[in-house]
C-alpha cells in the first residue's frame, strides 16, 4: 500500500478547482491509498531534473505531481496538465544533510541565473574567507557549492532567495550580511522542528526526511485522514518548525513563556498546545484568553482542531473574569452579584476566587496533590493583557508540576494598562521568541513596526522587549492610506472600497473593518448596509486575521482619543496612555494576511508613518 504525504499547496490548489474537478481528484486520491483498480498510477517526466518526480492523472485535464520513492509519495501540487509536467521538469527535491528535512529547488531556473553569476563574479568571491568544510557545515548543498562561491554581494544572495530551499538561503544570508558560522547555524537550526537530537541522516530516506517537516508534508493513511487535511485549514495541518518544537514538546519542568510578534503565529501555537495536553497530558486543559468574545473564537477553532468528542471535552475555553464568577458561584451556590445592591467588582471577584481556590486546595507557593486542582494544566493566550491579580488565580489553578503553565502573548499588542512580568506573581517561566511573521508581508509588517513606533515594551518578561528582529517571510502589496475632504466622503470611498473587494471574489468573512470608538463603527455598519462584513472596533479585532482589513477614521483627534479634561499630571502615565493608544492601531492593522486601506478625513493620525 501506498504511503501518501499531503503539501501544504495542495489542499489550497484543490480548493480551488471547479466543484466537479475538485471531486473527481478526491476520489482518484482514495483509490490511490487503497491501491485499487482504477488508481492513478505514477508516470515518469521526461527531462526531470529529479528522476523520483512523476505525475498522478488525478481527474480529466488535471494532474498531481508526487515526488516518489519506493512506496513513499510526497504530493506537492495539482495543476491543469501542461502546468503539471513543467513544475515536474522544473525541481529536484533533496534532505539536508545537517537537520534532515526536505529541500525543494527550482534547479530549472537555477540553470539560467548561473552564467550571469558566473559573468558578474568579481576576483574574489563573497564566501571566499569561508572554507567548503565549514559551508557543508551548515547544511549547504555539495552540488550547489560552485554556485554559491560564484556568490559577489549580498544582493545576489536575496536574488536567489525564492530558488533556494529555506534552508539553504538562510545561512547564506547570515554569512552574506557579516555573521559569524555560529549565527548561520543558530539560523538553521531554527528550521528544525524538534529539539530532541537528531539520529543519522539518509538522505534516501524521504520517509524519514517527510516526518521531520511539518511544515512541508503531513502523512494521511487513510480516507478519513486525507478527508480531514483537505478540508481543514492549513493552520490545523501544517505547523511551522518554530511552533512545532514548542507544541511537541516531551514535557516542560517550568512554565514556558512564548513572546512573538504580530502573526508568528502565537494563538496557533497556544491552540496546538491546548489539543496536544487535550491527548497526552495528565488531566483538565484549560485554555483561557483574555476577553469572552476571543475565548469563543478560540473554541471555535478549537473545535475544528479535536473533532474526537471525547478528547475535545477535556478543554475548557474562557477567560479570567468567566473563570472567577465560577469558583465563586460553585463555592457560594449561587451567581454572585456584579450590578445592583451588595454588588462585587471583577476585581473583587477575582480576589475572592483567589482566597476560595487557596482555602480549598492549601497553599498556593507549596506543591500539591494535581487532584485537588481545578486543572492540571493552563495555556494562556493573549497573556499581555492579563492582570496580576488574574495571574495569581491561574497560578493557584493548577498544580506546580510539569507541563501546569505554558503562556504567549506579545507586550507590543497590549491593549489594556496592564504591564506585569510573571516573576513577580509567582511564575518564573523559561522564555521562548518566535521571529518570524507568517501572516504579514514584508511591506505591512514594516508599515506597521514604524507605525507603533518600534521600540521596547515592558511586561511579561523582567525589562523590556524589543521587536527590531521581526521578520517576514514574503512581500505583498503596500497599505493603502487615503485621506479625504469630509467623513462622509471617507465613508463613500470606504464603501466602495470593500465592494471593490466583493467584486474580486474576496469571501465577506475574510473582510474586516475597524474604527476606534463604538460611535464610529455604528456611522460605518450603516455606511456598509447590505454588506456582509464584520465592522468592529479596533479593540475587538484583537487576536483575529482576515484576507483584508479597512480602517476608518483614523484622523488626527480620533486616533489618538482626546486627552480627557483632567489629563494626569505625571509625564510617565501621559507617556503611557499614548503607547496604548499607538498598541490598539498597530493591533488593528497587524489583522490583515495580504491588503490593509486606512482613511481619514481632515489630517491623518500622528501615529501614521510618513
């Protein structure tokens, strides 16, 4: 029997077949795992630059192409025919040597950059000081290496990024940009997706290399398998080395603390992390964030990720104040009172639940029986924007014992004025950073760093974090930034902005649109009548993404809000209230995956980049 692995295109590119197309290709993909007549079978590619490269007849006019050894297939793409055999000539495909994993390689176009690397090479090469030892070192390719030491500047090394594997490219740019061979290898290493130590390397074993690259290929044994990856987003499927090893984990000793910035993608690590402990932890999950409408969101998602019923029961989703209300109402027997006669505040409650959860389970700085917690392990999302009186009820929530607390959040997106580090109420966690944004291109990610102002920020961590390494993993289209003579000409072009958006094909769930006040989204849902689009404030669309986002109002005297008429005195808090201000902006625009439109009427926002 055929072992078949799924890429991460094609369950997007089958997508996006004709609803007939689409079926006829699933079906020939189920008799192709049960190995029964009528299976496609693999065909040969003349000219391949990679003989194990074949095409699978897949439906009338459409073909696969699996890469191929022995009973191991790697399905990367679905294409109409002639498309097929050209991706199929174009690449090879590899494991690196050093950590493993798959390498594809445009070698097709490879072969027509070369002369003119060969024609511009200088006397001396960039990596001339570098010798092949240490390159092969790093994992660099030994067939590759002539073509490499034709490298002169490091523009010719971001010239080959989009022929290259990752793996490939990213020692090089770290050599080519000054750095040392221990910062090329801390950069590769980053593309390993498990931190326990690897066995010896085959680069023949494909099977080997496909399982060490979750982000590149997941294994579907059978129907209900290859059911679920094709219709299951690809956040569900196919993680990113980073946000494997921190997933996967055999077992943290303390709580871990996981700080990225926007679109590293720290919710789908903290819901990954939720269903992992859901299956092999050591009792109840629970996974709290820091708003009810975001614990709904995430349960959602979360719902998709644990289709076992079973499984799925033993994570519950809220967020502190939820959490609050029902240790006391458990241990008081009825609701407690939040408005009205003898009413408490959350914070009250919050304290009380805290002196509930201590009587009934000792105290909360010594171990205890894992029983007597209400749960034995917590993932906090959106950490930044959780109190210090709500951390000490999550630390007294479980038990101090492996695996109990794993957090993430972002100081940068802070909504609220809530900066606390963990250490100080009672949670010294190992500190883990993901890098790289996954969700914003290039030009968004550096609108939006300048936009809040770059800089540290402080909570979370002891100090403060800075988010000058961020980086992207592709380029996309610039924001687009109108201004306008009125507020009703703005809301106009804003209208037919998003229609502009519908009329392309864009799904109206994958549009959202932000102002910054309640008022204003009320003027904006009626400007956007008939429309089926979210409109929120800026606050509320934390922790979500979208295809495309449009801002609106986003003018000088709105964004910021006007100081109140009794501004505090001190310069530090003043400081403050306009970094949360700048926080909820940058939130806002750091939403979008591919196209973000910000207007304003009158002069623009002081916080929009120049």
């Amino acid at each position: 029997m055929p072992r078949l692995a799924i890429g991460p295109e094609f369950p997007k590119e089958l997508s996006a077949l004709a609803p007939a197309v689409r079926r006829d290709a699933v079906v020939a993909l189920r008799r192709f795992l049960l190995n029964v007549a009528g299976a496609p079978h693999p065909e040969r590619v003349r000219g391949a630059r990679d003989p194990r490269v074949a095409t699978l007849r897949l439906t009338q006019g459409h073909r696969g192409v699996v890469v191929r050894q022995r009973d191991v297939y790697w399905l990367r793409t679905v294409l109409p025919d002639p498309d097929a055999w050209s991706y199929a000539r174009r690449h090879r495909y590899g494991v690196n040597p050093v950590i493993g994993v798959v390498e594809e390689w445009d070698a097709e176009a490879l072969e027509r950059v070369e002369p003119a690397l060969r024609r511009s090479a200088g006397r001396s090469g960039l990596f001339d000081p570098i010798c092949d030892g240490d390159l092969l070192g790093l994992g660099l390719d030994v067939n590759a290496l002539p073509l490499f030491r034709l490298i002169t500047t490091e523009a010719d090394v971001a010239a080959l990024e989009p022929l290259l594997p990752p793996t490939q490219h990213v020692p090089l740019a770290v050599l080519a940009r000054g750095g040392t061979l221990a910062e090329a290898w801390r950069a590769l290493e980053a593309w390993r997706a498990s931190a326990e130590p690897l066995g010896p390397i085959d680069a023949e074993d494909l099977h080997a290399a496909l399982l060490r690259s979750p982000d590149r290929a997941v294994f579907v044994p059978d129907k209900v398998a290859l059911d679920r990856v094709l219709r299951a987003p690809d956040w569900c499927t196919f993680l990113h080395p980073p946000q494997h090893r921190l997933v996967k984990a055999l077992g943290y000793e303390h709580p871990v603390l996981v700080v990225g910035g926007a679109g590293t993608g720290k919710s789908v690590v903290a819901l990954h992390r939720a269903a992992h402990l859901a299956v092999h932890g050591a009792g109840p999950v629970l996974l709290v964030t820091f708003s009810q409408s975001l614990a709904e969101e995430l349960s959602a998602k979360l719902d998709l990720l644990l289709e076992d019923e079973v499984v799925r029961k033993r994570v519950e989703v809220d967020n502190p104040e939820r959490l609050a209300l029902r240790i006391v109402t458990d241990a008081e027997g009825r609701r407690p009172a939040l408005v009205g006669q003898g009413a408490r505040s959350l914070a009250e409650l919050t304290d009380d639940a805290l002196r509930l959860l201590s009587l009934a389970t000792g105290d909360l700085l010594d171990d205890v029986d894992p029983g007597q917690k209400p749960y034995r392990h917590i993932v906090v999302d959106e950490a930044q924007d959780i109190s210090p009186a709500q951390w000490r009820l999550l630390r007294a929530a479980a038990p101090h014992a492996r695996d109990d607390l794993f957090i993430v959040g972002d100081p940068h997106q802070r909504v609220t004025d809530t900066r606390v580090a963990l250490a100080t109420v009672g949670i010294p966690a190992e500190h883990h950073t993901l890098g790289v944004s996954y969700r914003l291109p290039h030009e968004l990610l550096s609108f939006a760093v300048r936009l809040r102002g770059g800089g540290l920020s402080t909570g979370l961590v002891r100090g403060a974090t800075d988010m000058y390494d961020l980086s992207a993993v592709r380029n996309g289209e610039r924001p687009d930034v109108r201004a306008y003579a009125t507020w009703e000409a703005e809301l106009a072009g804003l209208r037919a902005t998003v229609e502009s958006w519908l009329a392309e094909g864009v799904a109206p769930a994958e549009i959202a649109v932000g102002a910054r006040t309640p008022g204003l989204v009320r003027e904006v849902r009626r400007a956007l009548d008939g429309l089926e689009v979210r409109a929120a404030t800026f606050q509320h669309l934390k922790g979500l993404e979208f295809e495309r986002v449009a801002l609106a109002g986003v003018a000088e005297g709105v964004v910021p809000e006007p100081q109140p008429e009794d501004p505090p005195q001190d310069p530090y808090l003043r400081a403050r209230a306009l970094q949360r201000e700048r926080s909820i902006l940058f939130v806002a625009c750091t939403r979008a995956r591919s196209k973000l439109y910000i207007s304003h009427s009158g002069r623009g926002s002081p916080f929009l980049p120049l």
